[in-house]
C-alpha cells in the first residue's frame, strides 16, 4: 500500500468501555465529550512532513472516512487534522 500527498493512514486503537453516572457502558466512540481519536499510523504519503509509519497520534473525530483492506478498516486523513504525535 502507498500512500500520496498530504493523505496518512491510521488504525485505531481498541476501544475502551466507560460506566457513566447512572450506570451505562459507553464505548469511547459513544462519548461527546471526548473529541479526539487515538490511533497509530499505519503508513503516511510522499508530501506528510511530521509523522511517520508507527507513530501514535490523535486527531480529530470528525475527519477522515474508513477504507478496509484485507478485511482490516482504516480510517484515511490529512496532515491537517492531526494534534498531537506522541
């Protein structure tokens, strides 16, 4: 898989199970007040100057769209919508 431009792809991380006040599990994706996604990077195009394959990053929720491969989903994103690389 090669990927171009400004374009990286990610893999989430597992999905952590919360009880909340009165008592109901939520997923971290069922959550609003949690507005990042923690994910490593899977592979990052020709032109992404700041991360690079492996690195663990957050970036926002609302960006992306999925994409499976070998039965494995995705999430495909820009350079721009990631904040943080640890």
């Amino acid at each position: 898989m090669k990927v171009v431009g400004k374009n990286i792809i990610v893999e989430l991380e597992e999905e952590k199970v919360k009880e909340n006040i009165s008592g109901l599990l939520l997923g971290e994706k069922q959550r609003e007040d949690i507005r990042y996604h923690k994910a490593t990077v899977e592979q990052s195009g020709d032109e992404v100057k700041v991360v690079k394959n492996g690195d663990v990053i957050y970036f926002d929720r609302h960006s992306g769209f999925n994409l499976e491969i070998n039965d494995i989903t995705y999430i495909v994103i820009q350079e721009k919508d990631v904040v943080i690389v640890l």
